[in-house]
C-alpha cells in the first residue's frame, strides 16, 4: 500500500486478522438492495456459484478491472484521495456501461476483491456500500451482486462481471452504422477529462468551486445514462458503444467495425466544450481536447437512421457518410480527418 | 516482474510495445474453439459485450481470481516453472469446476488479464492457450472464451468469470444433506497437495521420476472431473461442492450449509492416502494430512440418498448424521471431532 494511505489508516483495523469468512461477513450486509428491489438474482452468494434470470434465453456479459495506480490513484496531486466507495462505484458504473451499450439492461453482477493485506476494513466496507450505490443511484433496479471472490496481492485490483438481459430484443452492435444515419451522443463528452486534468492539477481540490467539483466527481463517480441504452435500441438505433476511451477513438471503433466515415459536427462539439469553461478556464486548458480525447464518462455513442426521432437524452453531433473511393473508415471534422486520441491502456 | 522471469525472457518481445488492439489480435486466434465445436456463445469478443446463450432462461455464474506470488509462484524452490500455460490452464479449471459443482455444464468464460508491461508476449499467448487447452481438455465441449479485458499493474492478475447452464434441473446446493445419506468423492484428493510439497523441497523438478511428476503436474494443471456433477445432479444428489480448500474444511462447509455432522471412513481416507506414497515416501511426509488439508484438486463432495447407485467415478467415503444434542455441525473421524485443515486466503 502507498505511503500516503498507510498514513492516512494509521490505527484503523485492516484486513490482516481477518479470514475471507470473517471478512464477507463484513461485505455481504452492505451488498443487500433495498426490500422493494426486484433482483434478477435466483441464488445469491454462498454456494459454489450464484444463478441469475435470464428470462429471454440469452446472458448478455461484459468483463472489466480496475488496478490501483493505472485505472486510479489513492491519492491525487491537487490532494484529493480516492475513497473505497468511489472505487466501488466506478466499478459498478464502468460495468453497467457496457450493458447499457448493447441496449441491454443489468441483471446481476459478480465481484472479484484483490487485496493488499493492509487494506483497512473500512475501505472495503466503503468499496461494498459503493458498489450498491452505484447500481440504485444510476437505476439498475433489477441488479444486485449476486457472488464473489476474495484473495490477497500487492495492489488493490477490483473485477467486477456483469450480466444483463436485451428482454428479447436484439443487440445494438457497433457494426450497423449505414451512411445518412444520425451521429448521437446520451451522457457527457470531457468532463471526466476535466476532472483528470483538475485531479492532477496544483489546484488544490478544497478551493475548487462547485462548478469545477462537477468534474472531479463525474471522473471519481461515472454517471453512464442507464435508461439511454434500452431506449436506443428500442427506437431503432443501427450501431451503438460506450464511449470510454474518447469521442475520437470510439468513433473511430463505430467506423471501423460499421466500414463507414462518421463525420463529426464541430458546432456541436463546440458546445460541448463550453460547458466545460469553468474548468478549462481555471487551468488554461483547451475543452475541445477532452471533448475529443476524454475517456470514462461512459456516455453512449449511437446512429439513428435519419429522420427518426432521437430518444430522449440523445443529442444529433454528426452524421453517417459513405467510404470514399480511397478512404479506410475513419473520423472526419468540417471534412478533413480528424486526429486520434483518447486513451489505450497499452500503447500510453 | 521477478528477476528470474526477467532473466529467463531476457531479449524475448514484452508487450511494452503492443497497443491493446494489438496484443489482443495475438491473444484471439488462441481462444477459437475447433470448428466441430458447439458452442454457447452467441456473440463473442469484439463488441462492448458478448452474448451467451441460456436455454433454461437462468445462467449459473462464479467468478475466480489467480495473482502472482499468492496463487502461483513463477519459480519454484524445486526449480520448477510456471509457464503462461499452466496459469491459463488452471485459471480456467477452478472456474470450471466451480459451475461442475452446481450440477452444471460451462457455457462460456470471461477473462481480464492484468499484465506488467515487462510480460514476454510469448507468455500471454502461451496463456491463451492454456485457457483453450484445459477447456478441451477437461471436456467443456459447448464453452468458448467470449470476450475479455486487458489492462496494465505491477503483477500477473489473471480473473476468469464462468457461465453455465443446468439444463432446466435444479442447482445441487451445499446445504441439502441429510442423515443417513452417503457421503461420495469424485476426483482426486490430495495429489495437488502433493504437488505443492514437491514444489516447495529441495528435490529438484529434473530429478522426479513420472510417479511423483503426476503430482507437480496435477497441482500445476488441475483436472476437475467435469462430467460428474452433473451426473450427480441426476443421479439425486442431495448436496454438493468443490474441493477447493481441503477435504476437511470444504467437509466443514457442507455440515455447516446442511447443519448435519460429516462422518469421514478413516478407513477410505486410507485408500485415498496410499496413492500418495510416491511423494510422501520421497518427503518424508504425511499423505493423509494432504488428503485432508490439502486443496486445489478441484475434486467434488457430494451427498446422495441411502441406497442410491453412486453415479461412474463417484467413491463412498463417509456418510451423514443428525446433529448429537449438544453438538454444533462439523467433521466426524471415527467418531471423534477432526481439525480444521486446509487453506484460508486471509487466515495463513
């Protein structure tokens, strides 16, 4: 564990003298949703594995970690520190994200702890009460954590797997985009970003004003518009996927895998940027970058065929064009290809 | 990495270099399943999330996490190797077996690797292999690897969510024991134990004859019997689970689920210890402590009602009684309170 957490829990109880029953005693209690909930859960934790509804005959799953140091820090340059409930949250929020794209609803998920022996009780705890605000905070009725694991390493590392249910619909794949469709955006574009820039800015976090919070905490706490996925599909959306790495390496993605050019709309993304002002203007930044760049939002990037009406929360900032004759798919702005960015775990 | 891996991969390709995109255009031709093969998922990697099929409309999740220097060790005292292979192998055993001991068939898997950026490409790809080897090889003809996610730490981290389906029967839980019914052991027990002592000695790995080889490559590459649970689900088991920590403390699971008293036949437990002579006799050591303590055979124990034909590879070693008066449920050896053994994550 780094220094500043050691420091931090000095005198707090950690997970040393606990076995792994003792410490699920600990967590389950927390994984409880709340009575009214309608949990796709059939068997939850306990056995040798936990059985979900799949009531259309068909799993949707997705598959993500986050590892202390490369997808968080416990402590940021402008002093803020990472809480287990924002690690918890994220988590939760990352995974449901990638059900959300498929326009598919979570059912359950499952959650693998690995942890340093001196990870304070609490900040487990904090993780456990994140996990299960994220998934009621964001609308994931339906989702509880039906099951786990927990082991020891050298770094905090959270796995968490989500099922969900398309209720018997079909997939919106990142394949079906078709020229002349509507380019949308549910959610927000950099403002995780900003948050990123304002976390490891000399900021200190305790000056910033509320409309500079905003971003520290959207980049802490992912809000990814639930509702926005199911509705997409539901209105016809012919490609769609979580925008987690950036505007221009996701649409890259959706053009790739559709063979089209999705042409972005610069007066929209104008827009975008402005609403990032507060934070761009404090640190001098340009807001079209993370407009651009800026990964971990978790908005929805999806095409609509054209002249459907966009559901509610989608937002028209580009179009669909056909593959010129010399053309590879790509992302084009006012007409000239636009430059890659966003973030790749490997090659930055 | 450790510096003996680092030695061994001197001038070997890391994946320093590769773009998520490119390491796992390395990783996917590995995964693909023969072509004769059946498979369940009905939408595989690519996409924000893959799609499995679950004809009973329910799926049987688990979910497993294997950390370098906790769950293997890249060098052995023995001067053995875990290769990428092995790690593979055994990252998709445990799982399997896992969803084995609900009564149910493995469906699809789910991986997330975390990798250092020192890791020898070649030993991720030799990891893939091993996932895909030990599906075959264990007989989980309808499961594939769907999808996955890669990411960057300090150590190996390999998390494998497993899905499955129980064919429209119902889950054989921990907790349905009853007095008077026998108690039954597929698999081995043991011989992973075994293993892990050879590991641990001076003996070196080149100097083991094949009768003691078995064990180093039983505790390395586990071989769950994936057919028998569920043919004990058939059969009318009454309770089940996995061996994962040892004959005793998983005994000690099912009596506490069940909230019956496990009564172990010395005389079996016997047998069982006699197939370990070759190691013991090499160590000087006890067979019959890591037929009890021993765990990570991923055999299975299960309960069947009085009279039932144990179903093919199933051996009676016990049976099971009502609670005594004053008596709390646990372990019985000839009558008397056996000790906890086995392995814990956090208590050791």
């Amino acid at each position: 564990m780094p220094e500043d957490l050691r420091n931090r829990v000095d005198r707090q109880p950690t997970i040393a003298g606990l076995s792994e029953a003792d410490l699920l005693a600990r967590i389950f209690p927390r994984l409880r949703m709340a009575e009214s909930h309608t949990s796709s859960t059939l068997l939850g934790p306990g056995d040798d594995a936990a059985i979900v509804a799949a009531p259309d005959g068909r799993t949707v799953i997705s598959i993500d970690t986050q590892v202390q140091d490369q997808d968080f820090r416990l402590q940021w340059p402008n002093g803020y520190r990472t809480t287990g409930f924002d690690v918890g949250w994220k988590a939760a929020a990352q995974n449901l994200s990638d059900i959300n794209a498929m326009g598919a609803r979570a059912t359950s998920m499952v959650v693998s702890l690995t942890l340093p022996v001196d990870t304070p009780v609490k900040w487990v705890e904090d993780l456990a009460d994140g996990l299960t605000a994220a998934i009621r905070g964001l609308g994931a009725t339906q989702c509880s954590v039906a099951g786990g694991d927990l082991g020891r390493g050298s770094e905090i590392s959270v796995t968490v797997a989500v099922l969900g249910t398309l209720d018997g619909g079909s997939p919106v794949l990142r394949s079906g985009a078709r020229a002349g469709d509507t380019l949308a955006l549910a959610g927000t574009a950099g403002h995780a970003a900003a948050g990123l820039a304002l976390l490891e800015s000399d900021v200190p976090v305790d000056n910033l004003g509320p409309a500079e919070r905003v971003f520290v905490d959207l980049q802490s706490r992912p809000r990814p518009p639930l509702d926005a996925g199911p509705e997409a599909r539901a209105a016809g959306a012919t490609a769609m996927l979580d925008i987690s790495d950036g505007l221009l390496r996701d649409g890259r993605r959706l053009a790739q895998a559709s063979n089209v050019m999705v042409a972005l709309d610069p007066g929209r993304l104008e827009q975008l940027a402005a609403r990032l002002a507060p934070a761009a203007d404090l640190l001098g930044a340009d807001a079209g970058q993370w407009v651009l760049g800026g990964g971990e939002d978790h908005g929805l990037l999806a095409t609509f065929p054209a002249g459907v009406q966009l559901p509610p929360g989608f937002t028209a900032i580009g179009s669909i064009h056909a593959l010129g004759t010399d053309d590879g798919p790509g992302v084009l702005m006012a007409g000239r290809p636009a430059d890659t960015g966003g973030w790749d775990h490997f090659a930055h």
